[in-house]
C-alpha cells in the first residue's frame, strides 16, 4: 500500500481526536494525537498565560516538529491529531493577538517555525473539521474538561477566522473540508463510512469535495 501522512486540523470540539482514532481503526492506520498529559508547561501556561505562552509555543513547536518526522518514517501510514502548521497560523497568532505573546518573541518564533517546517515532508492530506462556533461551545460543555472551562465563544470564534485565512491560503497537499455539526462519526457507523469514502476519493486525485 502507498504510504500517507493525513493530518487532521480543526477548531477545540470540531471532533479531531474522534475522527483519528476512528479512521486509524478502520484503516489501520497510525495515529498520533498532541501532547497534554505530559507537557511540562500547560499547567504553568494556565495560571499564567502572559508569562508562559511564548514557551508553550515552543515546546509544541518541537513536539510537532518530531512527532511529524516520526510518523512520516514509520513504514505505516499515519494519521496526526492536529497539525505543526495550526501552532503557528492559529494559536500562536491567536495569543500575540491576545497579547500574551509580544512582537519580539512572536517574531521570534515565525523565524524558528519557518526554518523548520521548510525541511519538513509535505502531508499527502489535510482534512480540515469545520464546525460552528455554538456547536463548539455546546460540545466543549458537555465534554466537561477542567482545562477548557474558560473558552470563550468570542475565542473559539478568533480561531475559527483564522481557521478560515490558514486553510485559504494553505498549498503542501490537497484539502478535505468535513462539516461535522451533523455528522456523528462515533455512534453511527454510515457517518464514518461516508468521511472514510470522501478520504479515499481525495487521496485517489478527485476533486475538493465539501460536505
């Protein structure tokens, strides 16, 4: 089988993990999904976000960076929980918007992101979870996370135009979007089968398709 490197990009709630986990199953795929349990800095991040968001950034930056390379070598094909490109055009942005990143280190920080992702592998897929912002909030609340308590609507909407700017502009690999406001691809078993069908179809050369 031809080797693949999807990655799976979308706003807090739009069902990234869910998507992974499910497509990895039935494709047998590897997956990798983002580092919390074991990040050093989120804790120090959340009481602090000012003084600690430049080194978050950082340490997400080479977790990426490595995770990506690992999976592009790893003989199987492999499914990524979020992507290298997202730290740099959605979060790190979002929080130099916010200022808790200043110009100097935010300036900094592009430096470093574009040196690296310039010797990165391109993915052979993006598929990009598009959600709305309510849905988000509604999905956010239910899942009841300690560490998300304070995502705001306005937030999740910020994201979510960068989200629009980031995926519009975006040339390594072709680009699946998914709406998944009213797909349940954990319960119903035609709604996978439908996003694994559309995942084939692009990876087959078809055209963009939007659902």
């Amino acid at each position: 089988m031809v080797k693949r490197l999807i990655l799976v990009a979308g706003n807090i709630g739009s069902g990234k993990t869910s998507l992974t986990e499910r497509i990895g199953e039935r494709l047998g795929w590897h997956t990798a999904y983002e580092s919390v349990v074991d990040n050093p800095y989120l804790p120090d991040f959340y009481a602090n976000m000012r003084e600690w968001a430049f080194h978050l950034q950082v340490y997400f930056l080479g977790h990426r960076a490595q995770q990506h390379l690992d999976m592009y070598h790893d003989p199987r094909s492999a499914i990524i929980d979020r992507s290298i490109y997202e730290d740099a055009f959605i979060f790190a942005r979002a929080l130099y918007s916010m200022g808790n990143i200043n110009e100097r280190d935010y300036g900094t920080y592009r430096k470093v992101f574009d040196l690296i992702t310039a010797t990165l592998p391109h993915p052979s897929l993006l598929i990009y979870l598009k959600c709305p912002v309510d849905t988000l909030i509604k999905r956010i609340q239910s899942r009841g996370r300690d560490i998300e308590s304070s995502i705001s609507r306005d937030y999740l909407a910020l994201l979510e135009s960068y989200y629009d700017d980031w995926t519009s502009n975006f040339d390594l690999c072709p680009i699946l979007t998914i709406r998944t406001d009213d797909l349940d691809f954990v319960h119903e078993p035609r709604h996978l089968n439908t996003v694994v069908k559309k995942i084939k179809e692009k990876l087959a050369g078809r055209e963009e398709i939007v659902f």
